[in-house]
C-alpha cells in the first residue's frame, strides 16, 4: 500500500495496544483514520490519549456500546473499513464477569452492526481480531490409533490430581480450517459470538469479512497497569521487582507468543487484500514455547531469581496452545518474522526500563 491508498478506516479499540500498533504502521495511508476508544481505565493509566496513537488519528472517546457514540461516527463520512478491537480481554477473569464480557463483546458488537443497519452503511471491508481462545483444548491426537479429537475443558478434579495432560495424547497446532471451535472460557465464547454475528451480518450483505484469530500478542507498548493482559507483563515485572516467577502446573504448558509488529503486519496484509467473501485466519508465531522457558528467558535477561514450579493452577487455563501459519501464508501472503526467543528478550528488557524509569 502507498500514498493514501485507504479511505476511512474506523477501528474500535484504536487507543488500546494492538490498536496504536495498528495506527502507526496504517494510518499515514488513510484520508481519514477514526480510533474510538472508552479509555478503559483498568486499560489505561490515565485518561490521556495515548502517546503511541499516531498523530494523525482522530481520537473519539466512548463506549461501542453508545448507539449515539455510533450516530456522531458515522454522521459525518461513512468507514470503508472498519477493524473491530474494542473488547473486554482477560480469560481467567471472564468466568466470574459473565456479563460484563457478554455485554461488551457480544452486545456492543450487535450495536456497531445495528448502528451501520440504520446509516444504511456498507463498509468495503469488515475486520475483527478474534482469538485462539475460541478452540480451548484445542485437538489432541491419540498415540495408539492415530484417532484426532476434540478433548473439552480439563475438570478441577483432573488438574487438582496433577493430571496435566490428556493421557496417551499429543496436542495438535490450531488451524481454522479443521480445528473445531469449542472455548473454555467466558472470553472465548463472547469473542466468538462477536465473530459469528460480525460474519453473519457481512455475508448477509456480501461485505467481505476478515477474522484473525490472534494467539498471545505482546510486545512494547502493551498495558503494565493491566493485570489481565497475559503473563509477559506478570512474569517481567515479578522478575524485575527480584521475586521469582511462580509458574504454574508443571511449567510444560504451552503457548504460542506472536510480536505486535508481526500482528500489525498481518492486518495490514489484510486490509491491503480483502478476501471475496470471508476468512479465518490463525495468527501466531506457530512454534509452541513451555511457559517455563519463557519465564526462564525473562528470569535470565532482567537478572531475576530462577522461576519456581509451583504445581497451582487455575480452572479454564488451557494445556496447549499455538497454530499453524500455513493458511496466512496461502491467503494472505503473511509469515511471522519475529521468534519468540528474541522478541521476549527485548520485551522483557523494556519492561525492566520501564520498571527503573517508574523507580
Ligand atoms: N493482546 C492479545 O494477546 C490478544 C490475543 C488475541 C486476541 N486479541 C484481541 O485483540 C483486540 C485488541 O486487544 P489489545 O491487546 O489491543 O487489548 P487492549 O486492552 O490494549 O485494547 C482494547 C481497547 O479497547 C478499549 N475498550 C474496551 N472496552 C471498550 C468499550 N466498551 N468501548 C470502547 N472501547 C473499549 C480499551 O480502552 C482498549 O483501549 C481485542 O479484541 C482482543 O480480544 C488480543
């Protein structure tokens, strides 16, 4: 993409952290880039616009859930793009915040979509960034037969046994094309209801529908007051604070840990070539990491105590996690470029700047 190849692109969620990514590399290319953002306080130290939102975005600060915050969006120039962020985020905290998720992630989705219903708006291009957490367990393979299935969430008896694993099965990378759909958690299930109807109302209007199902996204600029963002914040700043990471279950869970410039990247590629109808897409770095790696390597670079293998775990976190890149490279032309050894090394390293810079 070039000059101002793109018109009007709205995004929800715009002053978050994938958002200001999203700005700096893209909105230069818009007429007109429109972030509208609530400034979620347990997102957002303070109620400023945030630095990393590019100069040239229009900041609009309300909830998606203001029908009239839609009527003053839409009023003036109709998006042609609309790349859909704003969401409530965290896994653990969803199961006892049903509502709340529910409300923000799959209401506030039906009131953008009924918002453009009522303008009588047609976007050129819907995009919404949806999560591995839709697959929770994720399929499994059994060793003797061979047989793929979909094994359901782990029961608080089987993880209060230390059974880990589901015995005589290896976890299988993710991939949209064949793994079933079947979340674990509250956020999971929210994040796929606003899928589901985001591709839904385009199909019913032939407007082409991208859906990147993003795994664990970190990188600079990611929120360090919010304790839901994932454990790289966590494990950074126990380990810069000199406390040993607590790492939980036997350390060999996994995750797939994709750097912010690979994520913005692929929007990117798929706002430069919207799809003829629809796509789901798996971003990820597609190599699993142990969690006791990860927490290692942060240990090691911040200069941290060794992490501690506690044993405790909590209900709904899944086992494995991380996804095949094969269908982002067919569809979108999309490879990851950042391994996850280095990304975090230096992730964990600004952390640590960020922690001596506070005092
Ligand atoms: N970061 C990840 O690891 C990851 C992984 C998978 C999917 N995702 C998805 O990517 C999207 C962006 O995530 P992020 O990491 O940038 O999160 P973030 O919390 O940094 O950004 C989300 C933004 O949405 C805003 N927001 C929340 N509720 C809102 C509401 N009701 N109205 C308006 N704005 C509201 C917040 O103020 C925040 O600025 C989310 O939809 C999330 O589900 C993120």
């Amino acid at each position: 993409m070039t000059g101002k190849s793109l018109g009007t692109v709205v995004v929800t969620g715009g002053a978050g952290f994938i958002g200001c990514a999203l700005s700096q590399m893209l909105a230069p290319l818009a007429e007109r880039w429109i972030a509208v953002d609530s400034l979620n306080p347990r997102v957002h130290a303070s109620p400023e616009r945030p630095a990393q939102l590019h100069e040239a975005a229009t900041l609009v600060v309300g909830d998606i859930r203001d029908a009239s915050v839609w009527r003053r969006v839409v009023s003036d120039v109709p998006p042609e793009v609309v790349i859909h962020l704003a969401a409530e985020t965290d896994t653990g905290l969803s199961l006892n915040a049903v509502t709340r998720f529910s409300d923000v992630n799959a209401t506030g989705t039906a009131i953008m979509l009924d918002a453009f219903g009522e303008a009588d708006i047609l976007p050129s291009h819907l995009l919404v960034a949806s999560t591995r957490a839709v697959y929770g367990e994720g399929q499994w393979r059994e060793q003797s037969t061979g047989h793929v299935f979909t094994p359901g969430q782990r029961t608080h008896g089987q993880l209060a046994r230390g059974q880990w694993d589901f015995p005589g099965a290896t976890p299988m990378a993710s991939a949209s094309s064949d793994t079933a759909v079947r979340p674990t958690s509250i956020y999971g299930a929210t994040k796929f209801a606003q899928e589901s109807m985001m591709s839904a109302w385009a199909g019913g209007r032939g407007v082409p529908f991208t859906a990147l199902r993003l795994q664990n996204v970190y990188g600079r600029g990611q929120s360090l007051i919010n304790p839901y963002t994932g454990i790289l914040p966590l494990f950074a700043q126990a380990a810069a604070r000199g406390q040993a990471i607590d790492v939980y279950e036997d350390g060999l869970m996994s995750r797939d840990f994709v750097h912010i410039d690979d994520v913005a990247r692929a929007f990117a590629d798929a706002v430069g070539h919207p799809p003829d109808v629809s796509r789901v897409t798996d971003i990820g770095c597609g190599r699993p990491a142990t969690v006791l790696e990860v927490a290692r390597l942060v240990a090691d670079v911040v200069g941290g105590p060794m992490p501690r293998v506690s044993g405790r775990f909590r209900d709904g976190d899944v086992r494995h996690a991380w996804c095949s890149t094969d269908q982002a490279a067919d569809t979108l032309g999309w490879r990851p470029e950042v391994p996850w050894e280095t990304g975090i090394a230096e992730y964990a390293r600004w952390v640590l700047e960020s922690a001596e810079a506070r005092g």
